[in-house]
C-alpha cells in the first residue's frame, strides 16, 4: 500500500471528483507534478532476499504462485539457512546461493527474474508521467486477479491513461488518469 497517497485521499479527492474521476476500492492519489522520478536500481535491490523469503514461507514449499504463506519458527529456520545476516522486516542479508542447487535454484532464479520484471515495469510508467501537470496517480485494490471484476469501470473512462499492477502487492495496482484542472485549495498539496 502507499502510505503517501493515502495520506491524500481528502485533498485530492476534490480533484478527482471535479474531474469526475471514480475508482473502486480506492486506496489514495498523487499529483504527478509533485513526485520525483523512480530509481528503478533502488528498487529491486533487495528482490532476492524477498523472493528466497516467499519461498521459504510459501504454502506449498518452494511455490513462486502460493496462494498462502506459512510464519513460523520452522519456516525462520529456512530463510536463515538461505540468507545471511537474516533479519524479519530488515534490508540485510544476502542469498546464500551456494546452498541453493537443482530445481530449487532453477524455481527461485526464474521467480528473481519475474519479480525484477514487474519492478522495472512500475518504475517506468511511473516515471513516464512524473512532473506531467495533467495526470493524477491513483492506488487502489483492484490489481491482480481483481482487474477483471473493476476493469470495464476504469478503462473506458475518458480520464483513463494507463495501469499497472503494484510490483510489492499485486492486489493493489496504480492508475494514471488525465486530469483538467486543479482547484486552488489543492495546488498547495
């Protein structure tokens, strides 16, 4: 989730509704004028250790596309094994690749590669619209397998630009919308 645009949920939500934008399960806006380019580098810097960490907690073990994950002292276990310096919420560590061999590194390098992917992928359509006065940002949970039951009322809106999946959480996704105009109370924002 973005913390920042729901922290402007209020103060752009005047913007949006004077553009008559309306997105489902909204999760917060950004003025693209105001944000700075992505650095897509900083960005996937850490993929590796996330990745061997979903594996190690994936239900069933090892399963790129699980759709449930396990935290336990087993499964803390596993990620310590695979990562250096390991610690839970933190940036450190590193994969132990030497102790990843056969089909376990075949799963995990192609998972690294697919994650990377969608990191580049949300880093470049972002900056493609930075500084851009005429398009507004918008979170919201209707990425992933929820696309298909909002997107007919999205895309065939007239503000609709462009979408793409969160790379972090792909329940969320960001939503490029072509804006009019900005009241004055919000140019301050």
């Amino acid at each position: 989730m973005d913390l920042g645009a729901y922290a402007n949920i209020e103060d752009l939500g005047v913007v949006a509704a004077e553009n008559g934008i309306d997105v489902p399960r909204l999760r917060g806006y950004r003025l693209m004028k105001d944000e700075k380019p992505m650095d897509a580098k900083e960005e996937v810097r850490h993929v590796e250790f996330s990745c061997v960490e979903d594996l190690c907690t994936s239900f069933p073990f090892w399963c790129p596309n699980a759709d449930s994950h396990i935290y336990s002292s087993g499964t803390e276990r596993e990620i310590r094994y695979f990562i250096s310096n390991y610690e839970r919420y933190g940036v450190g560590g590193e994969v132990r690749w030497d102790r990843i061999h056969g089909w376990k590194r075949r799963v995990l390098k192609t998972y690294i590669k697919n994650e990377v992917k969608k990191y580049l992928k949300q880093a470049e359509v972002w900056n493609k619209y930075v500084g851009r006065n005429d398009v507004l940002y918008i979170h919201a949970r209707i990425g992933g397998r929820n696309w298909p039951h909002y997107f007919m009322d999205v895309v065939n809106e007239p503000w609709f630009i462009e979408k793409v999946d969160d790379a972090w959480d792909g329940t969320y996704c960001d939503i490029y919308a072509r804006i009019k105009e900005v009241s004055d109370e919000c140019k301050e924002v």
